[in-house]
C-alpha cells in the first residue's frame, strides 16, 4: 500500500516518520529481519548440515539466541502517547508499528516479502511479526480475534490466523501518525454558549456523556464547536464504531458528538448527542439546557443587526421580530442578511418588513403529515362579525405576540403554561376557520390545520406520538396551531368500563400533560363547548363565541362577495357566512351557465338550495 492511501496529509506522515518511539520499532524490525534472513543464509551455506538441519536452523529453532537487543523505547513522541493511553503490551505495539511502516515505506514491505520468502507477499503477517520479534522477548500474538485489545480497542479489524495480512484502518494509521484535525475556531460565541460549553467539556473530560437539550435548534452546531473548541480537538465527520470512538476521543483526535434528529437515540459511541428541548435523556446521561437568548439580549442583539444592515424599524416593528422565533444571536444577522439580499436584487433597500418575511421562513418546516399548511391570505379587516367578536379576536392576537414578554415581565420561568390556547366556539360556519386564519396572518405565521384523521390511531401509543410530532413541529416552525371539531379528541374522560376507555382517558391525560409545555398558538373550534373535558377547559386562555351574523353583518358579506348585484331580498335569510359564500359561487356558476350576469333567479336559487341542505324553508314561506 502506498503512502498515498493512506487518508492524511503528507505533512502529518512525514511528521510522524519522525517519531522516536516508531523509528525505534522501525530499527529492531529491520535489525531482526536481517538476522533472520542472516540465519537463513548461514543455514543453507553450512556444509556440515544436512537438509533437514538446515531448514530448522533457517528459523531459528536450532539457534534461539538473537544477536539483536531489544532497545529501550522512547517515552516521547504521539506513538508512545498512543500506547499509554490504550495500555498495549509490547508485542500488540509492534503489531501496530510495524504495520504502519509497511504501509508508508516501501523498503519496510519488500523486507516483509523478503522474510515470506515471497516478493508478492509485502505485507507483515502475525506469523512473520512472531518470527521476526521472538528472539528479542516480544512476544507477538499468532491470532487477533474480537476479544483482542487490539480489536477491542478499535485499532484493528478482526483478523484470525498468522498468514493475514495485517492491515490498518485509517483512523489507526492517522492515529498513529498523531494527525489531528484542527479543532474549530472559538471566537465570536455568545456567552450563554460559551458558559454551557464550559460545563459540557468539564463532564465529558470526567468521562460523563452529555445530552444538550436546545431550546433553539440553530445553537447546537455553534455549541457542539465550543465544546470542542474548549477540549481542543474536532467534531468527528462521521459516527464511528464504539470502540473507534473512544480510542480517539482518549487520544484528543475526535469529539463523538452527533445533532439528534426528533425521537433519535445517541449512536453507540456517541459522547456528546445535542438535541431540541424535548429530547429525553439517555439512561446514565448528564442532560445539559441551553435556552434561548433572554428577550433582552435578543432586542439588543435584532437592534445592532438591523443598524448595521442600515434597516430601519419601529419599536413596534422591533418588539414584534423579538417575540415571534426565538433564535440563536447568529441566525438573527443571517435572517436580516437574507432579507437584505432579496431586497437588493428588487432595486431596494430593505424594510423591517422584507426582515418580517425572511423571519417567516426561518425555519420552513413540513408538518409531516398530520396537518396541512394553509398560507394565511384573511385579514382580519376581511372578518365579518360582531363588534364583541371582533374584539375578541384581536384580543388573541395580542397575546399571540407579547404573551412571551408578558411572562419575562411577571418574572414566570420555565415553559408551563406558555401556550395561547383558543376556544373558537358556535354554529357551523360562522368564521372560526376564517379568524384562525386572520389569527395567523396578523402574527405573520402559517396556519396548520391538524388532520385528526391521521393523527388519532387504533394503535396504542401512537396517537400520543403523532401528538407530540405535531406539536413540536408546530412550536419549532411557530405556526397557529387548528384544532377544528376538537370537541372529538380533547372530549370528557368518561367512567372507566374497559380497555378502550382506559386507553382513551390516557391519550386525553397525555394531550393535557403535552399541550401544557407546548409555546405556541393553538386554536380549537367546535360546535359543542360543553363536550370539552373540564381538565382541558382550564388551560384555554381565551373563549370567543361566534353567532350567526344579523342582518346587517349578511348584507356586508353579500356586498363583499356579489358587489354588483341587488342583494337585499336574500340578505333577509337567516344563512352563516359559509352558506352565504357557497350561495354566491352556486348563483355565479348558474349564471356563466346561462352565459348573463347574475340575476335574481340565479341567487334565489342558489339560496333554495342552500336552505334545502338544512331541511329549511325561504322566510318568505315560513312568514305565511
């Protein structure tokens, strides 16, 4: 094997032909070598042996006293470092180092094949090291399995018998070369970042694996480097076997550190896993928190930002870009960076609201699944209701934006009770949908509208799965969260008579437990108020009752929807705004039917029809 598969700098190798205590091996193995190939030489060249003598003579077993000296092995150098800190006997060393050389020095190879008796076969073998090494007091072992140190150590691969070649994997060969990949640079971390990275180098010198939970997720790459900043060494690029892992975590080369998927278990040999703040602990893991920046670091942090990015914002403006995503003080310069840059490819400078959107998108995620994203398009100038209503509804959106700084003031900690939970309750299309929707759009935020369909299961545990999925991935992405017909999962916990209902009042306690942590908006909508379990009811901060809309609020959405059309005489009936809208699509269908615009028959038609779903008749009928 040339010195050019070996997967490391030149540099690095040529450092490590230097090694004193490699050279040191390096020496006895040749001196030995050319001892044994002497004997040979001597043996076949004695005339006074027959055949037979000659050939044990040849390896050394009439003659066992060497003419070579074991030399006393340097202390010094990454070699000896190696061998102290995985504790190796001399004859799994010379394993080690003579496999190494025959790797990197040609010369070293064509020394092995000449001892084989073989120039196809340049590589040491067990057999050959035993041969080789015997008569200077090394004993070398002529079988390496997995009980091995070397193999349980992660330097070698199993390897049974003593002709195998004897072949280093490449994190051994860099290990022995002392090649260490730079750790990264620490500068410019956020203290809070620097403080929980102090801490975690701390318990993982004293050989505790740590999980980092993460509020925000963009904080664990930044503090997964800080901790490897502060031992000195780097990230591993790729998981590694365990025992790989721990041989170069003890010898400073790599920190086994991994960024957790949601629900994933540390890989084995993992050290050091960093997750969201959900993440359970491993049995036997130290948990570490970080939070999210203080919201008075974060204004400080957005303001320095947005002057430097020459973007200006009112303190409105401000508050609102501090309160909506919680972010890491680096994503907070790259989300005004972005906008930034999509401004400039428009011809202008940015605004607080290009910063809005680019905050928006920071992250996207999908909701896997068990809801559908509705980009929020309704205003809440577009909401048709009652001044009472109405009112009700900014009101959620006031406690959608400055809930998170409402509790930084009363000084409450921790993440209970942080959720803004809505009851949207009344008749069937009366505009709960539709005000979620307004809800979302006020606050910037996409609507997630939860398919219960997909999310309620037969299968035990896997709704509250489904549950905890939704609802992490709704409060990570910060979308308003919809509930709708709600009164169907979060319904009374009823007597308990058998399995299923046992099972059922379990999936209402765990939705209780989960929504209590979640951070988020959450609107539920449900036509039946009272079915809701008075557990959950408890936890709803605000109840908006929508009615059916009077007579004047029914001429507005007619307007609103057929500007053009003498809509009086069907305003009089009694319809939802939901009937209302689905009136004038029928009416306008009809009438680029009839190839007219649209008529009185067209929309008295459309209302017959629409009454008829209801089992009612027009007014005029029922006044007779």
């Amino acid at each position: 094997m040339s010195i050019a598969t070996v997967e490391a700098p030149a540099r690095g190798i040529l450092s490590a032909l230097a090694d004193p205590r490699l050279l040191a091996w390096r020496h006895l193995f040749v001196s030995g070598a050319a001892e044994v190939l002497r004997r040979y030489r001597d043996a076949w060249a004695d005339p006074t042996l027959d055949d037979a003598t000659r050939v044990v003579a040849a390896v050394g077993v009439v003659d066992p006293h060497p003419r070579v000296a074991l030399l006393p092995m340097p202390a010094e150098g990454e070699f000896a470092e190696l061998v102290r800190v995985t504790g190796l006997d001399s004859g799994a060393e010379a394993v080690l180092a003579i496999a190494w050389w025959a790797m990197v020095e040609p010369q070293v190879a064509i020394v092995c094949g000449c001892v084989h008796d073989d120039a196809g076969r340049r590589w040491p073998s067990l057999g050959l090291l035993a041969h080789v090494f015997a008569g200077v007091g090394v004993t070398v072992p002529l079988t390496v399995d997995a009980t091995h140190p070397l193999v349980r150590g992660g330097l070698l691969d199993s390897l049974v018998g003593p002709d195998a070649p004897v072949r280093l994997p490449a994190t051994t060969a860099a290990a022995i070369a002392g090649q260490r990949p730079a750790p990264p640079a620490s500068s410019g971390v956020a203290p809070r970042v620097a403080a929980a990275a102090a801490r975690i180098a701390a318990l993982l010198d004293a050989g505790v694996p740590v999980l980092a939970r993460c509020e925000v997720a963009d904080d664990r790459t930044p503090l997964r480097d800080a901790v490897a900043a502060q031992l000195g060494i780097a990230p591993a690029p790729v998981s590694r076997p365990s025992a790989v892992a721990r041989l170069l975590l003890g010898l400073r080369h790599e920190l086994p550190a991994v960024l957790l998927e949601p629900g994933e278990a540390p890989p084995a040999g993992t050290a050091f896993a960093l997750g969201g703040a959900d993440e359970p602990g491993p049995p036997g893991w130290h948990v570490v928190e970080l939070a999210a920046p203080t919201r008075d670091v974060a204004e400080q942090v957005w303001q320095r930002a947005l002057r430097q990015a020459g973007v200006a914002a009112t303190p409105d403006e401000l508050a609102d870009l501090v309160g909506r995503l919680p972010l890491a003080e680096p994503a907070i310069a790259a989300v005004v960076g972005r906008a930034c840059a999509v401004a400039a490819v428009d011809g202008r400078a940015a605004t607080a609201r290009d910063v809005s959107a680019a905050l928006r998108a920071q992250p996207r995620h999908d909701p896997g699944g068990f809801a559908r994203r509705l980009p929020a398009t309704i205003t809440l100038d577009d909401l048709v209701l009652p001044p009472a209503t109405l009112a009700a509804v900014r009101d959620l959106v006031a406690h959608a934006r400055h809930s998170p700084t409402a509790h930084d003031r009363l000084g409450f900690t921790g993440r209970r009770g942080r959720a803004v939970i809505a009851l949207f309750h009344g008749p069937s299309g009366t505009g709960k949908t539709a005000a979620a929707e307004a809800v979302a759009e006020a606050v910037d935020r996409d609507l997630w509208i939860v398919d219960l369909a997909r999310v309620v299961t037969k299968w035990l545990g896997e709704t509250q799965r489904n549950l905890d999925t939704v609802l992490r991935d709704a409060a990570t992405a910060r979308a308003v969260l919809l509930f709708d017909e709600a009164d169907g999962l979060f319904g009374k916990r009823g007597d308990v008579t058998d399995a299923r209902d046992r099972y059922a009042n379990l999936e209402i306690d765990h939705l209780l437990q989960r929504i209590e942590v979640h951070t988020g908006v959450v609107v539920l909508t449900s036509n039946r108020p009272s079915a809701l379990d008075d557990a959950f009811a408890r936890r709803i901060r605000l109840a908006v009752r929508f009615d059916l809309p009077d007579h004047g609020e029914r001429e507005l959405l007619w307007r609103r929807h057929l500007p053009d059309v003498d809509t009086a005489a069907v305003a009089r009936e009694e319809l939802s705004g939901a009937t209302i809208r689905a009136a004038a699509l029928a009416a306008t269908v009809g009438a680029i039917a009839a190839g007219t615009e649209v008529r009185a028959e067209h929309l008295h038609a459309a209302v017959r029809r629409e009454l008829e779903k209801s089992r009612r008749p027009p007014t005029a009928r029922r006044h007779q």
